[in-house]
C-alpha cells in the first residue's frame, strides 16, 4: 500500500559523497519544472527556479527561487515571485546571467479564466536573492485568441541590455500557431512590440499544435532560434527552421536546418528540443532533439560551424543498445565558458519496461572542446525511480544542466520520495564524480494518506492517535472544493466524484498544519 507521509523538516550536512542527489524543494504537494543557472562572474553562484504549490495569498502554482553562493553546498530560503493579481497563478520559469552577473528570469504569471496576464520578466542584481518588481514582456491578449504565455524562454545580451524572448500559444489552444518574438534594449525595462518568429515561406504551418521556439545569444550578440515547420509546399518533410536577427528582431533571416520522417512522436514524452552557441566561435550552433531513427526514441545531435549555413548529420548521444525499446526524453544541454558541451536527458535504459510508462534516470555526455566525439554516458541521479502518473502531467516537461569550468551543475523533478520534488547533483564532468554536495535528510510525523494514487476514496490518518481538527481539500489550481472537520485520529474522503488529477490535502491537527497531495486515477 502506497503512503504519502506529510510534515517533511530538512536537515542539510555537507560533504562529498559519491553520486548523492539532493531535493532542492522539499516539498509534499508539486513542484516542477526547475531552470538552473550559474553566474559567470561566479561560479560557485547557482540559482534554481522551478514552479511550485504554495498556501495562503496567493494560492497555487508559483515561481520559486533558491541561490548558492558556495556550489551547491548550501542554499538560500525560497524566494517566490509575486503574483501579479492573487487569483493567478505561476509556470515555465527560465533565467539567463549577463556577462556582467546580473540576474534575468522570465515567467508566466495568469489566469487561465477569465484569461487575463503574460510572460514577465524580473532581475536581480545580487546572485537571485532579490528580484525587481516584474514587467510584462508579452500581454496574453497580445494575439487575440491565441493566449502567446505558454514556454517563454529568455536569453540575454553579453552586456545585458537587449533580452530576448520565445513564447508560444498556450497549450489547450487549437492549431493553426506560430511561436513569438519580443525583444528589450533597456535591461527589461520596456519591451518593444512582438512579432512572429516564422515568415512566408518558413511558416511552421497547420500540422504542429505546440511549435515552441528555442533561442540563443552567439558571443558576437547576434539572436538565433530554431522552431519546427510542417509545410509540404515549403518541404514534403517536417523539418526545423533557423531564424536570426542581428537588429533586434526588427528583421529575420531564415535557414533550413534538418528535415526527417522521423522526428519523435508521442503524446505522453516529454519532447523538448534545444539549440545553444558556442562561446568561443559564433559560427558554431548546436541543436539537439529527440529522433526515432532506431525504434525507440533517442537523443540526437546536429551542430554548424558557419553560422547555420550547412549542419552535419544527426549523431546519436545516448549511448545504450539501438533498438532496444529505451525512451529517452526531457533533454537540455549548455556550453562550458571554453567550449565544451554537456547534455542531459531522462533515460530508461535500466528499467525492466519500455516506453515512456516505466522507471527512469537522468544521464548525461560530454565532449571536450578539443575531442570530435561525446565521452561514455554517465548517471547523474542517484537511482532508478519507479513510474508515476504525475509524470505525464503537465508541469513536468523540462530538466535543466548548465556547465562552468568543467563541472556540471543539473536539475530535474521526480518522484522517488512520492510528490514530485525538484533534485540536483554537481559533478566534475570529465571523471563524472561529484563535488561538492549536500546531503538532505527528512524527519516525518505520523500523518499519512492512503491509498495513493486513489480511486477516490482515501483515508487521512495518525498513527501516533493525534486529532485530526481539519482538512481542506484544493485542486491543483488552490481553489477550495470542501472543508471536513472529522475530530478523530483517521478519517476517510471521498473525492469520486471528482475529475482524475492531483489533489491537494491541508491538514490541521493538534494545532500544527501540513500539505500533501493525492493522485485520483
């Protein structure tokens, strides 16, 4: 029987260990889709920012920020980004350092009905222990109907004073979409009006629901992003697109990237795609993207040393048996500050199933700047964690790496301790051995929730005879469905009549409160 245990205390000690992961977020409820950076004036300096379930004003999903200024060994309190009116709520946080250390972060902060809000953007000049007051970057009526908020990902200027930003309709929006452009050459200040990345004869077309673009910045500051097009007129192959702008987007030129039959097509997989610049030569472009070529999907690679002009051909990153049935999605990647590559991706290859409904690890390669082929894979997480269905929500389709003089610093959401928590490790990447960690224990009390997931019916209970005062139970959005009051040690809640998703549960007893959360199948 599955038990959710609620009330976690986190107790951090440092030291080195081999392989130890440790939860950033530490939370019982949610918490996803983290973002990392790390500061290039410093970089010992990392911020993680993902989005997570938080009580009170302000309820729901919220951007949340924690920094380390000694690598990773200890970690500031949370900071959570201000909704802008209290009925909204948070997602898809993204963040870019400047040459200089200043601080960019980019975040969706809405309301999904009536729906009013936008992509904002926040800066901190201190390594992400305090932030300025959010701009609006891109309205969600921008585009009539079309909602632009979903995705926003941001990249910077060396010198910080144009950000750019790629955005997409939100998800529930029906095709025909187009991924968006916006631009700032004040530092975030203000935003000039947006545009759309694609043009005639580069349109993405009708056959792409979600056509999210991925941008960079190459050393000489000039924007690039990729986006997927599916045009027979324009190619009889779907194919990705590059688009660059050397003024601010005010023009784009256009190049054809890649095009194959064979582009990763699933509805559960988490199919992010990534394209970065090489620091030393802003020739060299790379762009990684999940491909079936061999019967399952892998992680593949292409890059261009004329700034987009001619791209190799694709090369396979994961390193496990072709054909084996092995999914692997969710992949980032970055660029060392002297021109190496790290990237990282969620990998089946040790589970006993196949598919994306399986146990799964985070992995990882490497390529030094002076070598033509990636190192061995290596794990970066500390073990095999079981399937869970929360996985296949939303909220959940990115990991983040990023890489300073040679050691890698990663961050993903998983399910091992039974909420979906946010995890880290800092390895050295060339030995694949990890540096400087912390390790995280948990002391729980006696107030658990079960069976989880459920049917329905579940029962709220304290093993050491405590009395329950109270329990609310929110959806995941934080609006409250009911209030019970049952004055007894266990209870049972019945929540069938409900539609299947996460739950969150708000107990009260003997004064203290804690939140968990149940799956309803």
């Amino acid at each position: 029987m599955k038990y959710i245990y609620l009330f976690t205390i986190s107790i951090f000690l440092s030291f080195t260990l081999h392989a130890q992961n440790v939860n950033i977020s530490n939370g019982n409820v949610f918490d996803g889709e983290p973002f990392i950076a790390i500061n290039p004036t410093n970089s010992q300096n990392i911020v993680i920012a993902w989005q997570g379930y938080v009580f009170g004003s302000g309820t729901g999903l919220t951007i949340k920020v924690k920094s380390s200024f000694n690598g990773g060994q200890t970690w500031s309190s949370a900071v959570n980004m201000p909704h802008i009116q209290s009925s909204y709520k948070s997602a898809d946080p993204s963040m870019a350092f400047d040459s200089n250390g200043n601080l960019f972060l980019s975040y969706i902060d809405h309301r999904e009905s009536p729906d009013s809000g936008g992509v904002y953007v926040t800066k901190s000049i201190n390594g992400g222990l305090n932030w300025s007051t959010p701009v609006k970057a891109i309205d969600a009526h921008a585009d009539g109907t079309k909602l632009p908020v979903d995705r926003p990902f941001i990249s910077v200027s060396s010198d910080g004073s144009k950000i750019y930003i790629t955005t997409k309709p939100a998800p529930w929006v029906p095709a025909p979409n187009r991924p968006y452009f916006v631009c700032s050459t004040n530092g975030g200040t203000t935003w000039q009006p947006w545009r759309y990345v694609d043009s005639t004869g580069y349109l993405v077309g009708s056959l792409i629901a979600a056509p999210f673009s991925t941008p960079t910045v190459a050393s000489n500051n000039k924007f690039h992003t990729v986006y997927p097009s599916y045009v027979p007129s324009q190619n009889i192959l779907p194919q990705f697109i590059l688009a660059s702008s050397t003024n601010n987007g005010t023009s784009m030129s256009y190049k054809n990237v890649y095009a194959s039959n064979s582009f990763a097509n699933n509805d559960s997989a988490k199919l992010a795609y990534q394209l970065i610049a090489d620091p030393t030569n802003s020739n060299h472009l790379v762009l990684f993207f999940p491909q079936n070529i061999f019967g399952d999907i892998d992680i593949m690679m292409i890059e261009s040393y004329n700034d987009g002009s001619t791209w190799t051909s694709p090369v396979r990153i994961n390193d496990d048996p072709t054909a084996n049935g092995k999914m692997q999605d969710m992949l980032w990647a970055d660029f060392d500050n002297d021109g190496d590559i790290i990237v990282s991706w969620r990998d089946r290859r040790n589970a006993s199933g196949s598919g994306f409904i399986t146990a799964s690890e985070f992995y990882a390669a490497y390529r030094d700047k002076d070598s033509a082929s990636f190192a061995p894979n290596f794990m970066i997480s500390d073990s095999l964690v079981a399937y869970h269905n929360i996985l296949a929500q939303d909220g959940n389709d990115f990991m983040s790496v990023a890489i300073a003089n040679d050691t890698l610093s990663a961050t993903w959401a998983n399910t091992r301790d039974g909420s979906l928590d946010v995890w880290y490790v800092r390895m050295h990447a060339p030995t694949a051995t990890v540096t400087q960690m912390s390790l995280v224990e948990s002391s729980k009390n006696e107030i658990l929730l079960f069976p989880n997931p459920t049917n329905g019916v579940f029962k709220v209970e304290s093993k050491s005879n405590s009395r329950i005062e109270e329990i609310k139970i929110y959806d995941i959005q934080g609006k409250l469905l009911r209030t019970e009051r049952p004055n007894s040690a266990t209870t049972e809640i019945n929540i069938s009549a409900e539609k299947k998703g996460t739950y969150i549960i708000h107990v009260t007893s003997n004064g203290k409160t804690s939140n968990g959360s149940v799956i309803k199948n």
